[in-house]
C-alpha cells in the first residue's frame, strides 16, 4: 500500500510537470503564431507597376508621381509603385493594351494616340469653348461617370485629366479667319478635323519634330495649348500665337488600372486610391493650367506675338467648327446611338462647362485663355 501511494504522488508530480510543460509549449506556440501573424501582415506588401510616356522632367509626370506617392503614404507603407517613365516600359500607344493584359498595373496616356480606338470620349476632345484645363478636366470627369462608357470596361478608370484649349502657334499671323486658309499646320485626330474645318491643312507631324519643322518651313505651326512655348520650346522660335481657344480642341488624358490588379486590392486599399483619384482630378488640372500660364509667360518674354481675336471674328470660327460636332454626331448615329442620346450629351457637356467655368470664377482661378 506503501508503495501504491508513493508511486501515485509521483505520477501526480509528473503530470504536473507535464502539464507545466504543455503549458509552456501552447504558450510558446501563441507567442509563435502570434509573430508569425505580424510577420504575414508586413509581408503583404502590394507593389504595383505604373507606366507613361511622360519624361521625369515633365510636370505632368511629377503630378502623376505625386499622386501615386500620396497613395503610398496614405496607405502606411502597404502600397509601393514603381514608375517607369518615358517609354521606357510602354509606349504612348501601348499604354492602354498594356494595362489590360498586366504589363503594368496603372497606366498614364492619352487617347489621341489611339485615335478611333475611344470614340465616346473623343466627343470630349472637340471645340465646347472650354475656358482652361480646370473645367475640361472636370467637365470630362462627370461625363465619363455619368455615361460610363463601355469602351473601358476592360480597366478601371482612376481618373481624368485634360489640357486646356489650343491655340494656333504659327510662324505666320493669323488676324481673322481667311489667313488661316491653306496654312499647312500640325493637327491629328478630331484636332485636325477642327484644321480643316477652319481651312487650313492638317499635318501628322510626329511631336518631336515640331520645334524642327516649324524653324525649317515644312509646316507652318501647329494647333496646340500656349504651354508647349516653353515645354517643347516653341516660344524659341518667336512664333505668332492667335489666341482662337473659343474653338480649340483638348487632349483628354486617362489614368488606368488592371482590372483584375484592381480587383485583388483589400476594400481599404481600394478606397484609399479612388479618394486620391477623386482628389487627383482637380490637382492634375491645376497642374496643367499652371504651367499654360507659365509658357504663355515665356513666350511673351522671347518676343512672341499673341494675337487676340476680335469680337467680330469668334463668331465666325465658331460657325466654321460646327460642322465637325456634326459629323461626329452623324458618326456615333452611324455606330448605333439615337440622335436624341448624342443631343443629351451634347446638352449636358454645355451645362458642365458652364457650371465649371462659373466655379473657376468664383475660385478667382486665372487662366491664360478665359473664364477670368
């Protein structure tokens, strides 16, 4: 009996000691699982790939590598994009292919370069006497979320920007209406359609020969915003700028995602760039706007000729450039819209322009071409 209840004390004692043991092995196991939980949470870093076809000098490039740097901090270090700059992973035309089969993740350009590839949104790029990049930019913005075009359901849309309206920066003065006729002018897409419709002849210069083609007489200027003067130098070759922003066609910029990139984000992560995004609209188009007043300055201090038209000759541009809303129209008709749809869309990109232009105004927002 003696030795019964010696040998149960034991067994008891190593129970304990067992039990002490499993104790502290669930417990070190916790600590472990616990570490390996934090471990897991710091690995889930999303890096992301972005393109353009801007260079890294460009302000058009910083604004977009601020906006994505903003998102980067917003999200506490669990987002990292790397930009590849100037062509240098995609082209200009390649952007848009590029993103939807996952080369890069986000993707900056412009739809010009795929001319007829857009065409809802191209509606956006002819003349609606846009004032500055502020309003096109927004103008732009509302339409796309109120239409939600089909054309690019195989991304996700960010967010839009726009240039401000060109003007003819010619190495000829250009007055009134007739001395525009047969000038040979740099202008592609629906802007060469807005050339021709005032009579001069559209040229598809590739942009880098601009400065090249304008100083040796092959073309006589070219249909562009006044900040080109100092961005790609024009203002260097004293040109003569007609102030015809009444009728200037834009260039409507996209920032896109991968769809399923996109679609794999935690729901904060998602909501951290589409407020960005939201916030983006109105900074990009500032951005724009600031560096048109800039090249207009830098024109007029090389000796550059702003010519203002007279209250006489804008009604006549404005005639002149109505037929190529029309054609457009008859186009998308053609495509299958109704003629009371392209009406509606007509009707509404006014009344955004001049809600916009009223809210510049009131902002005290002054831009080289109008609305001040």
């Amino acid at each position: 009996m003696k030795k019964d209840r010696l040998l149960a004390v034991k067994e008891r004692n190593y129970l304990k000691s067992m039990g002490g043991f499993f104790f502290v092995l669930g417990l070190a196991g916790f600590i472990l699982m616990g570490s390996g939980i934090k471990k897991a949470t710091a690995q889930s870093k999303i890096e992301l790939r972005a393109a353009t076809y801007f260079a890294t000098t460009h302000q058009l490039y910083k604004s977009m590598e601020d906006f994505l740097r903003k998102i980067e901090e917003r999200s506490g270090g669990r987002v990292k994009v790397n930009i590849f700059a100037g062509n240098t992973l995609l082209g200009a035309k390649e952007i848009y292919d590029g993103v939807v089969k996952g080369v890069a993740d986000i993707g900056m350009t412009m739809i010009g370069y795929t001319a007829g590839r857009f065409p809802e949104m191209e509606f956006l790029e002819l003349p609606h006497s846009y004032p500055s990049s502020y309003v096109s930019s927004f103008v732009t913005n509302d339409y796309f979320k109120k239409y939600k075009p089909k054309e690019f359901d195989q991304t996700h849309l960010l967010y839009w920007f726009v240039s401000p309206p060109s003007v003819l920066i010619l190495t000829k003065p250009v007055n009134k209406l007739e001395d525009l006729k047969g000038m040979k002018v740099r202008g592609t897409a629906r802007v060469g359609d807005v050339l021709s419709a005032l009579g001069a002849v559209p040229q598809s210069t590739v942009a880098g020969e601009v400065f090249t083609s304008m100083s040796r007489g092959v073309i006589d200027g070219i249909m562009w915003p006044y900040e080109t003067l100092f961005g790609w130098k024009l203002g260097e070759l004293k040109p003569h700028v007609t102030s015809c922003w009444q009728v200037g066609g834009v260039y409507a910029f996209y920032t896109v995602m991968n769809k399923s990139a996109w679609d794999k984000l935690p729901d904060d992560i998602k909501k951290i760039i589409s407020e960005t995004s939201e916030e983006w609209i109105g900074k990009h188009a500032m951005a724009y706007l600031q560096i048109d007043v800039e090249g207009l300055e830098y024109g007029r201090k090389l000796g550059c000729k702003i010519i203002e038209l007279g209250p006489d000759e804008i009604p006549k541009w404005k005639k002149a450039v109505s037929p190529v809303v029309g054609a457009y129209v008859k186009e998308m008709v053609g495509k299958g819209y109704s003629e009371k749809d392209m009406k509606d869309r007509t009707d509404f990109i006014n009344s955004r322009v001049e809600y916009w232009a009223k809210k510049q105004k009131e902002a005290g927002i002054k831009a080289p071409t109008g609305g001040n």
